[in-house]
C-alpha cells in the first residue's frame, strides 16, 4: 500500500503545509487564506481573499430543516456523540445537497473558449430538452437570493461571471420568466476564476456548512429528548 | 416530534442566524467571526476574532497519517464520493482523537475558581495517581509546540492562561522533566477564556480539521488506485 | 501499527474463520450459526442456533419510522448511494437505540451468582431511586411484546430467565403494575445464556437490523424524489 | 414530506412485513428467509433458501486487510463505539468493493434473452476494448474461488447459470487463459435467478458482510491501542 502525499509534511518538529510552515500559517491567522492554500497549493491574492470569505459564509448554516441538518439531528438522537452527528450530515451532502456547485463548473469550464451565442444556444438547447442548468433557480428565493448580490459588488475582476447575464438572459428569452442564478451557481463562478477542480466544488461546501452541522448536532443533544422517531399516524401504509 | 430551534430562521426571503441576516455577514465577509456567532450567539470582539483564526488554523491539518486522514482516505478508496471519505474522517474524530480539548475545558472549567495552591494539589494527586492531565504531552514535539508559542503571543487577556504555568511547573517539580502544554491544552484554555460549552471543544476541532480531510480525501481521489488493502504478510494471525 | 488478528486467516487460496475453512462454512450453509462461531469462536449447539435465528429475525425491521430508518432515509435522500444510506442507519444505532441489550447483558451478568432475594432487592431500590431498568417496557407493547412469547417457548434451558420473572414480579409488588420484558431484555437474556460479552449485545442488534436498514434505504432509492427537508411551517423559532 | 412505505406496519400490537406477522417469522425462525421475504416481498421456495444461506456465508468476512475492515478498525480507534467502526465499514463497501455483484447484474440482466453466440460476441468485443467483465478473475484465487463451486454444486436451476460457461469459454479463447467466475460474479447469477433487482447487489453484500465487520471492530476494541496512525517513515512526501 502506497503512503505518498504533497499536502502536508510533519518534519523538524513542526508540520509543513504546502511549502509553508503551519506555525507560520497560525502566526499570519487567516484561516480562509489557510484553507485556500491547503486546497490549491497557492495563497489567494486579496480580492480572492475577500471573496473566499463570503463563499464560505454563504453557505454555513441554512436552518435546521436542510438534509444534512436532519441527518445530523437523528443520528445523534440514537445515543451519540457531537462528531457522529456532524459526520453523518456530511455524509449526506451528495449529489442533490451542495452537489449543483461541481455540476454547474463543469459546465462553465466546458463553455470556458465559447463565443456569447454559443452559450446561448447550448443553453436554449438544454432548455428546450428540459436538461438541468445547474445554479440557476431557488425555492425559496424567487426574486434572487441576497447572498448573490453582496458577493457580486466584490467581485472585481471575474471570467467567468459572463455566465450569469448569458444564462439568465437566455431563459427570459426562451421561457419568458426570470429565473435567478442562486448561490450555488454564484459560487461555481468564484471557484472557476479561482482555477480550482470542479471535484472540489462539494468540499469547499462541506467546508462552509459544517460550521451549521456543529451548531445544529449541539443544539440537539443540548435541547432534545433521545430518540427521534415518527408517530405512526404520520406514517401511510401503501400496497 | 418537535422541531424547534434558536439557531437560524428562515424568514422574507433571507435566513437570520442568531439575530443577524445572512446576508450581512457575507457583506462582512468573516468566515470565522460568523462560526463564532452561529456557535455562541454573540459577536467575537477583536482579539477573540483573532484568536479564533489562529485556533482553526492551528488544527487545519496534520499529515497524512492522522487516523482522521487515513478513515477518510480507506473510505473514499472503497469507491465513494467526496462527501463520504471527508464524513468518515469526521466520524473518527472520536474521545482519543480531538477528544482531549473537552476534556481540559471541563478540567479548567471545574478548577476556575480555586486557588493556585489547590490546582497544584489537585495536579499532584492526578500525577500520583497517574490519571491523565489532558492537553498536556506530545509524541511529535517533546520541546514544545511552535504553534502554541505563536498563539500565546496574541494572548492580551486570559483567566485561564494561568493554568498552562501552573500545570507545567508542577509537572516539572512531581516528576523532574518538561511536559510542556499541547495544542489541545491551549485551545481549551482559550475556548474556556470565550466561554464555549466543553461539548464544543471537539466541534471546533470538527471545523478546523474538515479543510485538511477535504484536502486529504480528494488527493486519495485524484491520485490513488481504489481500494486500499493490507497486503498479507503484514497481517499477523494470533490464537 | 500492528494488525494482528485472531478472527481470520486467508491461506492456501481459502479463507479460515476461527479454525473452519470458509468453503466449508458454505457448504454447510447456514448463515447465523456462522455468524456465532465468527463472533464467539465456538459453533452454537442446536438449541442456541435455533434461538439465534429467532433473535436476529426479532430485530429485523421496525418500520419506517425508527430513528435507523429515519437516518437512512434522509442521508440516502441527499444524493448517495445505497451503501451510505445504510451506513448512516448503522451509525445512528446509539446508546439509545438497540442500546439497552448491552445494559441489560451487564446488569444481569453483575447478579448472575445473586440470589434471588438479592435481585429483588437491589430491582426495588433501583425502583425507588428511579434508575432506569434496561430490557423492561415498551411504549407500544403495553400488553407484552408478540416476539418474547414465541422465543421463550424454545428456550429449553436458560440460566438467565429467572431473571424475567424475578423483576417483572418486583415491578408489579414495588409499583402495582405489569410492566413486562421486552425484546431487548429477552435478547440480552440469550446472550447471557450463551456467554457473549456485553459489548457484542449492539453487534447482534445491528446484525439483525442491516436488512431492514438496506429495504427501507432501497425503497427510498427507488421510491422519493431527493433531498427531504421540512417544509417551513414544521419549524417553531426560539429564542 | 410524504412518509409512505410497502414495506413494514405496526398495528394490533404487532409488526406486519410484507404482509406477514413479525411474530410468526420469528416463530418460524429463519432470518435468511426473513431477509429474502423482506427484500424481494416473497418467501423463498426450498432450493432458493439453500442458496441464499451459502450467498450470505459466502461474504461473511474475508480477513482484517480488507478494505472495509480497515475503515471499521481506524475509525473505531479515533475513540468511538462499536456502531459508529461498523457503520464507517458500510460506507466503505462503495463502488470498486462489493459493487462488482450489482454491475454483472446489470449485465446478466440485459443480455438475457441474448443468443449463446451475441453473449460470445459481446463479451469478445469487450476483451478488445479492455471493458471491464465485472464478476470473474480474483487477485488471490488464481485457480478459482472455492466457495464457487460448493455453491453450484447446490444450484438445481439456473437461468443465469450459463453465463459463467460463456464467458469463461470466450475468456480462455480469446486471451488463452483462465480467467474463472469469481463470489461476486456467482452471486449475481444467483440474484438474477431470484429475480432481484441490481441495486440490491450491493444489499446483498453489505447484509453479509455486516457480522464480519463487527467481529473486526469488536477485536479493535477489546484488543488494540486507541489512535492507529501511520509511522512518519511509512509516508513518501513527493511534490
């Protein structure tokens, strides 16, 4: 069994991290900046320091009633500890919770060289044989999700965010309604300009929410009675 | 079954966490400072903001042989997704692996208010009795952890920083050698300066260690043939 | 690190388990005495393995709405495969749930040489204290559950039986009511009877729950759309 | 959310699965019967039930350096209890361990009512393309696996049963070697026979090979030294 690694090196009594010393890392204190080296192999320069920040704040905690957050929840409540809460929410961020990020850089990725009305007409033709566009589109934020606004007065420089007015512009035209690019699709943007690998996308989510995981997990064996479990009338019995 | 909570709501097109719109702290932009507040309730002020990007940082990742490293990487080897390797891995974040931080915070938390000459008592007896002093020890740094001289130096204030001397140098006199303070023993201390609840000890460390599983787990993706096994002749058979 | 093992040994192109070759094992096919001589090192005599069919069937399924169930679901739900849904059941098989065989394995192990005024004694002053009696109860099964009957009828010899009738008959003395034993009991009992440790009393709980776990994980699969969540007004905000 | 399911009811003080009384399985008393009633909705006929004790045996444990087993043990170290190791090793059991049953299901399955000749001609076609024919050739047995032939030895009928002949006669031409069926590839042949559908291939596995993966995690628990990590000299740091 091979054991070989470039991310990180415990030698001279202190742990290396991508060519940096983790010390070093503690003593500078940015712990975003930390995560973007570990991740990348390179430190974000300031703006994409600033937008790191938000991309991870974005997306740390969505209310107790998310997939991961009831994972956490009836795990936990079968008698255990904070770690094999957490853990099983994490477990549940597959591909229909967190997974549109990676889906929807693969396809930016793929359209990168595109011309404008190419874009167009690949989106018009996804469109019209009711293909997914992945980041576009939000239950409860019809008008536009206020997170995406906040994150795009930041956005100095950006490749890729020509995807956004393309795609939305594309549905209006062909469905003739609004339908907002969400903070997954804002975020798949942000990680394409910032080169990473698409596989990443669901682990820079993992990153963000596991805050939220923590959080809810506590709240739990802190507050609720063990063993969550449904009342029978809530359960129908079909053929 | 009831589901209540005091964490986050979601509410007019925005979510509130802990009283503050969503959408503020990404206009804020701290991932750290917004885990601080989704954790506690309550705003950091400036130097706990400090400290709490150097507490994260500190844990981000350390090495490839961690037991955290290598359940997300054996997991991940079977065949499955990033989401999967990167829960196992917290998963093993069990009472001996993390674990020693909750166990300090209530040590210090139980000592508070005592005078230095109990705690030395107190630290006497436990070493006669050769019960275990958490947060103290390394098998890695036997001179000290460089990552705790660099967070004690933005130390301004702190109640329970006294146990970290007093520890030390009763150490030092019971038992005639240098078992300086660890990592765990110094986020304890400084997550009891906060005033975090100990279960969240091993939560925080949940938070830091998560990028570095990430990390871990998509490198085993990338780079590594599936599924990792134990060749035979390293397995010894015993009656 | 060492990996010793005594449970099983790949050799000469077969697989020994505790001593037996694997293909002999499946020659004589039966699953759950393979399962005893894999956990306890011994093949079970005819009565044991009768009653070890009958406590792995007990067990099965529990319907829908358990707390394994429940966990499988909602992880399987975010988009994973069937095995992570399966998993997250496991994890979720807490000390609160299928936890109380291995309570009751060690209280009854604790008294096996006590008399039988002994036992009476201590059940009444655990009564009195309002300590929790494992393996006796059932929010549903007010009457007696239908599967200790149909057990008890084949349990030839027991050592540890008396023990059924010795604090059912205390309850009803200390509180004037029936409150008789339930599955939980009734498995910790036949395990006593076969010599398991305690610590096994979960194994054989999770042993005999996989197959529900993996039908209602299925079903689930085969059957909802993704990413359960709940809807808004299930959630009630505090403060 | 909508709670429906076919599967299990608790009603009159009882459980029904699938239409039958919980109780009168477990007084029947057979828990592979039970499984196969559970899964597939029907009872097993005399020579299905044979074979699916020998299925399930066959998949029972096979040694501690398997993929799975390591997932249990590392993560039972971290300071964990029995569940939360056996539940990390069903997560394991992921695409590339265990999911080769499901694949030549899949396979079986759509060449069903193919002539001898289309099967030799696809499966040549895959040779040539270097495709991978999931369920024959093994690691360790080279000469063929031993509990594949006490298996057939029991099989009266078998619908699927020629693929086996097909194949590995196509193989020995075309490569002019032995490349013989292997468990993975037996038991598939047997599920299609069942009428089983190719998600439950991995079931299959996982219910089988749950009890070795609490015998493994047991032993790491009563036997081993808590936080199994790897040896700074076992890790090559490449860049």
């Amino acid at each position: 069994m091979n054991f070989k690694t470039k991310i990180s090196k415990i030698e001279n009594q202190d742990v290396t991290i991508r060519g940096e010393k983790l010390s070093s890392l503690v003593k500078t204190g940015s712990f975003t900046d930390s995560i973007f080296l570990l991740l990348s192999g390179r430190k974000p320069n300031e703006n994409e320091s600033i937008l790191f920040e938000k991309v991870l704040t974005a997306v740390i905690d969505h209310g107790m009633g998310t997939t991961s957050s009831l994972s956490s929840r009836f795990v936990a409540s079968g008698g255990n500890s904070l770690n094999v809460g957490v853990g099983a929410g994490v477990l549940s961020i597959g591909n229909y919770h967190g997974g549109a990020i990676e889906n929807a850089m693969k396809f930016f990725y793929e359209l990168k060289d595109a011309s404008d009305e190419d874009v167009k007409e690949k989106v018009k033709d996804m469109l019209t044989k009711k293909e997914t566009l992945y980041g576009f589109g939000h239950k409860i934020y019809k008008q536009g999700d206020p997170r995406v606004a906040v994150i795009i007065e930041e956005m100095k420089t950006s490749t890729f965010l020509r995807f956004k007015d393309l795609i939305e512009s594309t549905i209006k035209e062909t469905k003739g309604k609004q339908i907002p690019i969400n903070i997954d699709g804002l975020i798949a943007i942000i990680l394409c300009d910032f080169g990473f690998d698409p596989l990443l996308g669901k682990g820079i989510f993992i990153i963000g929410r596991t805050p939220g995981l923590v959080a809810q997990t506590y709240e739990e064996l802190k507050e609720e009675k063990p063993v969550r479990r449904l009342a029978e009338e809530d359960i129908t019995y079909i053929k």
